[in-house]
C-alpha cells in the first residue's frame, strides 16, 4: 500500500461528500472482470483487497481509493501471423489483391474470435483524497495511468474540479541552480542520480545515476546549458525520491524514522496494519507537501 509515486492534483473546490456518500456514487462502477469480449475492464475495488467489500478506506479525514484495470493478453506476433495467413489464403482463391479496408476487417475478425480465449491480467492503482489539505495523490508513474483514474472518479462524481499542482518558481529552474551552487535548502539533500537536457527543442539528453552530482564533468554540462530535469533528493531523512520538471515524485522510499514508527505500533490483522500503514503515510505526505511546494517558490494559484 505504501505509495512509490506521487502523481499530485490541486483540489480546486472543498471536497464535501461524506466517505458514506461517496462510497454510495462509487458503488455503481465497481469493478467487473472482462466479458468475452471486452479486450479491458476498468473499475472500483477494495482498498483493503478481498477481504472486504468496502471501496473507500477512511483514516484521520483521509480517504483511500482503488481502481483496478483489467486486460486481454493477445500477443501480436501470433494476430500477425493469423492475419498474413488467412489474407494469403483469400488473395490466393479471389486471384487479387485485398485493400487495405479488407486487410483490417480479417484482422478485427480475428482480434473478436481470439478475445474470449486470451489471457488477463489485472493492475490496481490506489489514490487518496485529502479533503482538508486539498490533495488528491495517486500512486501513478505516468500521467495517463492518474488521469484515468481521476476520469472514472470524475464519471461517478459529476464533477471533480482539480489541477495538477504547480509552483511560481519552475522546478527545472531550481534544482539546476541546486547543482550549481553546490547549495540545497537544510531539509534537502541530492543523491546521486539526476537527468540533464539541453533547453534547445530535441536537445540532448544525460542521465547519470550512482555518481558524484558535485562532480566537475556535471557542473561543465550545466556551464554549456543543460538544465535538471529529474533529480533524486532526500527530505529531512523521512522520505527520498526522484522529482522531475512536472512535480511528480517517482521512486519514493519511506526512510527509517517513518519505518520505525510503523514498527512500534502494534496492530492485529491485515485490516488494521493497513490502517496503520495508511495513517502514517498520509500524515507524513501532509507534512512533505506543503514543504515541497515552498521549496519551489510557493503554490502557483490561478
């Protein structure tokens, strides 16, 4: 349950729905497996797994979410190699060459016949909503698998008026005069890993990972004027992460004090050291988020 990454939305308008009164909008999408024909299903499920049948976990004022996507594996090379065989056979029998419309007909044709056999899998994406600080936080490594999240809630919602956060300061700007100076704010602490890009439209890119970023070979490519468009960072020796030029968090690690204040309390259960974990985590995100938003300048409010 402990999120690795931190896809951050702006609540533009107070959160008031009750965790009773969403949980009853919500009910109606829960999540279906695929029919025989559906290449993907996509819906709501237990925070908490099988367990329960609960599609909200509410800790503290915090309310977990999750989603789960499932898809029909239908390996390519086998659909290429049915539909070059079967536009052979027919090119063969009618003496002529099929267009283009016909070739992609066999292959839907094919696609339909295959799906009630393929295979599935299933990934879960978990989110929460923080209706008092104004966040929703997904645990999402890319923007597309976050925004369909926050579509389908937004499906169930009505309406769900947010924004990807964003600060006055650019983050690029920052953490490039970060390696520079050689200077962090006394919270801050580079690693060893970042992503340099030329400003200039295709510039080039250098990724550089277990190495000295106080090094002379990365301040020479920031003098010829590459910019940090991902670095990897510590917080107070609670959290590490890579932060790149959207604000999204990638890679985060829960550091030992966090871990040895899971460790110190007790719980019974799955159900209750869920809790616990989820507790603790929205409370120490509570904390980081704000920080993070002034370390580049403040929230940027339109």
């Amino acid at each position: 349950m402990w999120f690795k990454n931190l896809a951050i939305y702006r609540l533009t308008e107070a959160f008031t729905l009750s965790p009773a009164e969403l949980e009853e909008k919500m009910d109606s999408m829960r999540f279906k497996p695929c029919a025989g024909h559906e290449e993907f299903s996509y819906g709501w499920t237990s925070p908490l797994g099988r367990s329960s049948d609960q599609l909200i976990h509410q800790s503290n004022g915090f309310i977990m979410l999750c989603a789960t996507k499932e898809e029909k594996v239908l390996p390519s090379s086998v659909i290429n190699e049915m539909v070059a065989d079967q536009i052979a056979a027919k090119e063969d029998q009618e003496a002529r060459k099929l267009s283009k419309k016909e070739r992609t007909d066999i292959k839907d044709e094919i696609i339909f016949e295959l799906l009630p056999r393929a295979f599935s899998f299933s990934k879960k994406t978990f989110a929460y909503i923080d209706p008092k600080g104004g966040w929703l936080i997904v645990d999402a490594a890319s923007t597309k698998k976050a925004e369909d999240l926050i579509s389908y809630l937004r499906k169930n919602l009505g309406s769900l008026p947010l924004v990807p956060v964003s600060t006055k300061e650019k983050p690029v700007s920052t953490m490039t005069q970060w390696l520079l100076s050689n200077e962090t704010p006394a919270d801050v602490l580079i690693e060893d890993e970042c992503e340099l890009r030329s400003p200039e439209e295709a510039g080039g890119i250098i990724r550089c990972k277990r190495h000295d970023l106080a090094a002379p070979e990365i301040k020479n490519h920031l003098d010829t004027g590459k910019q940090v468009i991902k670095l990897a960072i510590s917080w107070s020796d609670r959290l590490s992460f890579i932060i790149d030029e959207n604000l999204s968090i990638k890679r985060l690690k829960f550091l030992e004090l966090i871990q040895d204040q899971v460790a110190d309390t007790e719980s019974n259960g799955a159900e209750e050291q869920f809790d616990v974990d989820f507790t603790i985590m929205s409370q120490e995100l509570s904390a980081f988020l704000p920080r993070l938003l002034e370390l580049f300048g403040g929230e940027n409010i339109s």
